[in-house]
C-alpha cells in the first residue's frame, strides 16, 4: 500500500495518457468501430422511422399503428444496444485500470475480453438494480415526508396551507438526502478496481478500503471531474466546429452560445440519418478522441486510489499472481 495523495490520484489519468499513448489511440479506434457498427445496426432499424417522424412532426396526433412501429422499433434498438454498451464498457474501463493495477498484463493494448470483463458487468447490473431500488426508496421518502411535512404543519397551523418554513424542512432534508448520497457514493467508488483487482465480484467491499478516506476521495474525485468537464467541453466545441466546416452545415453553432443542448438537436450533424456523412465521422473521431481523453482523466483516479488505498493481498491483487483466485475476505460486504 503506498501513501494515498488526492492530487497525485487526479492526475493519474493524464500519466496513462503520457506513458501509454498508442494504447488511448487504439482504445479510440476499437472503440469508433463499435460505434460505427452499432450506429449502422441503428440506422437500419430505426432510420425509417426517423423519417416518418419527421414527416409528422408538423401534425398534432401520430397514427397508431405508426406510433407503434416507433416503439417497437425503440425497444428492439435498446435491447440490442444495452449489452453492448455494458460489455463495451466492461472492456475499456479494465482497459484502463490493466497499466495501472496489472501493467505486466498487456494483452491487445490492455483490451481483453474475458473473465475480468463478465465480472464488471455483473458488478455493473448489480448496481443498476441497486440505482433502481435507490431511486423508488428515495421517492417513496420524498413522498412521506412531504405528506408529514404538510400534516405537521396542518396541526401546528390548523387551516393554513404550505407556506416558506414547510418548504425549507422538505428542501433541507432534501439536500441532507443528496449529501449521504454522495457519501455512499465516495465510499463505495472502489468496487470496480476492486472487482477487477481481486477477481471477484465485490459490491460492497470497497466500504472497509474506504474507511476515514471520505474527504480525501471527494476532493480527487472533484478534481478530476473539472478536468473531465473542461476536457469533455473542448472536445464538444472541437468536433462541431471541424465537423460544420466541413459539412457546411453551421446550425450547430448559430444557437450554441443561447442552448447548446437545442444546437445538438437541431444539428443535422446529430441526426442518425447522417451518421456517415464525411463531416459528421470527422466530429465522431474528434469526439471520441476527447470523450476518451475526458473519461480516462475521470475514471483512472479510481484505480490509483485503489492501489494506495488497498493492502496487498497474496493473490488476484497488486503485487500478486495477476491470474491466481484470491481467498475471500471477512466482513467485506457482498462478495459474489
């Protein structure tokens, strides 16, 4: 275990980057003819329909049967695309933590697809369901304390309605709510570099790693978001600039100073139906280039908090047999 530095474990994504450019490189590449593929297969299934909303948007009402064919057609597109972003995930983020937990295991520039990756996908869909249930329980919580919000102030108050103090308990337990949010959330980031170092699927183990490392963690994690933010807005003002001289098509930039997300909309660099034109695969490279970079720069700290944070284990973790099963660990959370 080394000393555990927050602005040392910010920066470890700009020192992947600097040590191991061809691999970010192949990582854009593999990662742009996915999406090509993907975005084909898109194209082909939804492409149509596309085109018929279009054709009705000047209307009030959609015929049935053509709003039909519309959610099928959606539905058919997100039961196909799901997996492969959840495993085309599992591949670059293992990708990226191999150079900084298991830089002896090379592979294709850090891109396997094995046991590792299942793992991170199981890990993945048990957080998923866990958002899932989090998100019910907090509106279920929301809803009970509004109504005994509302009930204790009736009593307190019979006959008036809700005035500024009822509102400020709800905002403030609101707020109180998002901040232990927050700290579930820094005290179980590690599961994933957890998950790949150990070799097992660690949902809540990462709680007993980050023991009294709270502030710390939050303060990298801050940092590395500013960069993956400042990176992730350049990369957005790169590729539509480039993509609209080349297209022509400067709708994107006519509006994105007032609303840059109704910019994207409008752009028809953003339309499926123009997906392969010449302007809107140089905005895909560039994007890509910088959405890379961007996570990279915000996932990276992850793994490098990890390394310093965790005890070296005899197997499956820093320092060990990279592929040996590690024993299981007492009162580490759920250990699938």
């Amino acid at each position: 275990m080394q000393r555990f530095s927050p602005s040392e474990a910010a920066f470890e994504g700009f020192r992947v980057i600097r040590n191991h450019p061809g691999a970010v490189l192949a990582w854009v590449g593999a990662y742009l003819l996915i999406m090509l593929v993907v975005g084909g297969l898109a194209l082909a299934l939804f492409g149509p329909q596309i085109a018929t909303m279009q054709a009705y948007s000047g209307q009030t009402a959609m015929p049935p049967d053509v709003a039909l064919r519309f959610i099928g057609s959606m539905g058919l597109v997100f039961l196909i695309a799901v997996p492969i972003v959840l495993f085309m995930a599992a591949v670059f983020i293992n990708a990226l933590f191999r150079p900084i937990l298991r830089p002896e295991d090379r592979g294709l520039f850090y891109l396997k697809l094995g046991g590792d990756e299942g793992r991170l996908v199981l890990l993945m869909l048990c957080w998923m369901g866990l958002g899932i249930a989090a998100e019910i329980a907090f509106v279920i919580l929301l809803i009970v304390i509004g109504l005994g919000t509302g009930a204790a102030m009736a009593g307190l108050h019979p006959g008036a309605t809700t005035d500024g103090r009822s509102v400020l308990i709800v905002v403030g337990l609101m707020l109180a709510l998002f901040c232990v949010g927050i700290w579930l959330f820094v005290r179980l980031s590690l599961a994933a570099p957890m998950t790949f170092a150990e070799k097992r699927v660690s949902v809540f183990g990462s709680w007993r790693v980050t023991r009294g490392k709270f502030w710390s963690l939050f303060g990298c994690y801050i940092l590395a978001c500013i960069f993956a933010l400042m990176i992730g807005v350049l990369g957005w003002v790169v590729s539509v600039c480039a993509g609209a001289v080349i297209s022509g098509d400067w709708t994107a930039l006519s509006t994105a100073g007032a609303n840059p997300q109704m910019a994207m909309m409008k752009s028809n660099l953003g339309l499926l139906t123009h997906l392969f034109t010449a302007g809107a695969i140089v905005q895909l490279v560039l994007s890509s280039l910088m959405g890379a970079i961007s996570r990279i720069v915000m996932y990276a700290p992850l793994a490098a908090a990890y390394r310093d944070l965790a005890p070296a284990t005899p197997a499956g973790s820093i320092g060990g047999d990279p592929f040996a099963e590690a024993p299981p660990i007492r009162n580490s959370g759920l250990v699938l």
